[in-house]
C-alpha cells in the first residue's frame, strides 16, 4: 500500500450554513438514460450531466463496447454508431450496479450480450433476477456463466410482465429492451420513481414513433417501434437529484440554518417533506426550490420506514439517521428495502449517537451529544450521513474512503465549504 494515496475530508464543527445550494442532475437518472443511448444510430447530447464517479464509470463501459464520446462545455456527445464489442467485462461493471442497464438495450439493437454480473455499494444481495426474468418473458434466452450473463434473441415480443417487486433496475432494462420489442409490452407492478419518468421522456423524445404510457405508475404500456425508425435530434437534461436535495435539506436543519435548496422538484420528495413537517421542520417550497428555516425549538424524534417510491426512500435513511440523532425524542427507522443498509450505524456511534440495532429496525435516541472522531465510510448514502453528522460534532472529524460518497455526489466538499462549512478535501497516504 506504500505510495498509494486517498482523499479524506476534515471537517470541524459545529457549523452554521447559509446562501443557497444548487442541486445536480440525478445521478439515478442520468445512468439509464447513458445506457439508453446504446438503442440509437446517431449522436445524443445529454446536457449537465454530473461529475461523478458512477457517471465515468458508465462512460468507460459505453467507449468499451465501442461507443464514441465527446465531452464539451456541459454537454457529453455520446456516439453509439460504431458500437462493435457487445461485453461489458468484470472490470468495468464490479464498481457499479447500474452497469446492468445495457443488458437490455444490447438485447434490443444486437439481439446479444454478454454482462458481468454487477458490483456497487455492499448494502444487500440485490439480485438481478427480475432483469433475467423479464427479459426471458420477451424472448430472450439467458443463463449465467462464470459470472457472466449470457444473452441471445433472434427478436424480442411484447408480453405482460408482472414483476414481483417493483425493482427500479429491472424496470429501467424492461422499458429499454421493450422499445424495439415487436408489439405491445406491460409491466405491471413496475417501479414508479421519477427516474423511470424521466428514462420514458428521454425515450419518446429520442423516437416520435414510441408510444410509453404509464410511467411513474404501477403500470406500463410499450408499443414497441422498428429498430429502423426515424430518430429526432434533441439534447437532453436529466432531473434534478432528489436524494441530493433531500440530503442538504437535512443538512440546513442539522445545523439550524437558513438554506435554500434550488433547482430541485419537491414534488418528487413529498413523503420526506410530510416527515419533516410533523417533525416540527420550518421551511417553504416552490417548483424547483426548498427554503429551510432555522427553528426556535427542537425537533422532535418520528418513526420512519422505508417503502419504494413514492414511499420513504430507503436512499435518504442513513442521513435521516442522523438528523434524528439530535432531535428531542426517540425514534425507530424500520429498513424495508434492502437487509444490510444499517452499516452507518457504528460509525455514528463512534461519534456519539445513541443507536440500537434490532433486525431491520435502528432505535434512535435524541439529543446525542457528538464528537468529532476519525470514521470510515461504507457506502454512498452512509457517507452523507457521516459528513452530515461531522458538521454538527464538535471538534475535528476525519472521514475516510471518501470515494463512496464521490459515487453520487458532486463536489459536495465545495458546495458545503461555499455554505461556510469548516470541511476540506485532504490527499492523504493510504493506510
């Protein structure tokens, strides 16, 4: 390990933020639509796409099976044309689950691919059964193989899908190998995250001919399209973030401060607002901003548990965590989406939150007095929760294996410092 270094992040609290934060596009958003581009025979421009880990990552994959790419100013040009290799190796896909994703439009333009089985955050199993299943439901003929899923079809049909659970990944591929699918596909029980609506807008306005109704419901309809159909011109911007939005959100009210969130869609965050407010949050909201308000009072602990969209997300429970740490009162999160996404936890603890773990449910004790203490981070939504917890500990925090929180956050060192955080990104020696 001698030579190799990392970043960490040294934060000193407590602090006090104000001015106003603007929100990124959605990374969640913005790794489908990339994939999605993989359907089409000509140059896509997607606008503002953020700087992020995950998002070079896909580009790596995307030029690996032979994509060409041009990044100028804010807009990447993503050149499928000249797609020759249809493997996405061990390599690419093992740091980052949303590699998955071309599994479904390869089948859909080449009628084969070859994609390692995924990597990403260790919060649970996660396995890509759904995807595999559906995607046989239209024809295509999968198995795996030292790792590796293996897929042919001569042509996709359009068939009723009935997912088990509403799986976000599956869905996503669904929608895309369904586009040029021959006849009408449904799926049903499908994942409505805002995402799902954006991939379908992206989709549509990619091809006028395709017909997607439904999205952001339990239900939707693909009248699929030939692969030869005509495709529009467009330059597309994915959503706001709302798991970043939600996270600063949390983040003015930790440190009792005046905060705007801008260029966000609140609609998209209603029951994480409706918690908030029962908490005794003060704060105003338009179309694409949240205003936190500093609080005379304490807010108070709620029991929350999380539920796919447009339930509580699972994405925002571990900085939920935190906040309820030093709110008045106990509470109890009961984790429902995936098994293993409480590793957060000692970390906390080692800064002084009052937690306990009983199977899928953490108790949280308010009013922790906290200290800064060197943590490590475990995962992406476990990172914000650590840095959210160091800016309202007192003293000094070292966080490290910031490269989690990079995943899906842009520049969040720089947007806090720009709020008046005492945080800076250090490049120390590995240790």
């Amino acid at each position: 390990m001698m030579g190799i270094k990392m970043d960490v992040f040294l934060v000193e609290g407590p602090n006090k933020l104000s001015g106003e934060v603007r929100i990124s596009t959605s990374k969640n958003s913005s790794l489908p639509i990339m994939a999605a581009t993989i359907l089409s025979k000509k140059k896509i421009a997607l606008s503002q796409l953020p700087h992020l880990r995950d998002i070079r990552t896909m580009r790596k994959l995307l030029e690996s099976l032979g994509c060409r790419i041009e990044i100028h100013g804010d807009e990447h040009y993503i050149d499928p044309k000249s797609i020759n290799h249809l493997e996405a190796p061990y390599e690419l896909v093992k740091t980052m689950r949303a590699s998955i994703l071309v599994l479904g439009p390869l089948l859909a333009r080449f009628g084969e691919a070859k994609v390692s089985l995924p990597g990403g955050c260790a919060i649970g199993a996660r396995p890509v059964d759904l995807h595999i299943e559906g995607l046989k439901k239209l024809g295509a003929e999968i198995h795996t193989d030292k790792g590796y899923v293996l897929a042919k079809a001569k042509k996709l049909v359009g068939c009723e899908v009935d997912l088990p659970f509403p799986s976000v990944g599956a869905t996503e591929n669904l929608l895309m190998a369904a586009t040029f699918a021959e006849g009408t596909t449904k799926i049903s029980n499908a994942a409505r995250e805002p995402e799902i609506e954006d991939l379908a807008l992206f989709l549509c306005a990619l091809y006028p001919e395709l017909e997607i109704q439904g999205a952001g419901t339990h239900e939707i309809t693909i009248k699929g399209i030939s692969k030869d159909s005509a495709e529009a011109d467009i330059v597309y911007t994915p959503i706001p973030d709302r798991i970043e939005a939600a996270t600063f959100i949390i983040a003015g009210l930790m440190c009792n401060s005046d905060l705007a969130v801008v260029n966000c869609r609140p609609h998209h965050l209603e029951s994480f607002l409706e918690k908030l407010k029962a908490m005794g949050a003060i704060f105003d909201r338009g179309e694409e901003y949240v205003h936190v308000k500093p609080c005379k009072e304490k807010l108070k602990g709620i029991d929350i548990q999380t539920e796919p969209y447009p339930g509580f997300p699972t994405d925002v429970q571990a900085q939920m965590m935190s906040l309820l740490s030093v709110v008045n009162g106990k509470s109890v999160i009961t984790e429902k989406i995936f098994e293993n996404r409480f590793m957060h936890v000692p970390e906390l603890v080692r800064m002084g939150a009052q937690i306990s773990l009983d199977g899928n449910k953490a108790v949280v004790e308010g009013n922790s007095i906290l200290e800064g203490a060197p943590v490590m981070c475990t995962d992406l939504r476990a990172s914000a929760a650590l840095v959210l917890t160091s800016l309202v500990a007192n003293g000094k925090t070292r966080i490290q294996r910031v490269y989690h929180v990079d995943r899906g956050y842009e520049g969040i060192d720089k947007k806090f410092f720009d709020l008046g955080a005492k945080i800076k990104r250090l490049n120390e020696p590995m240790e």
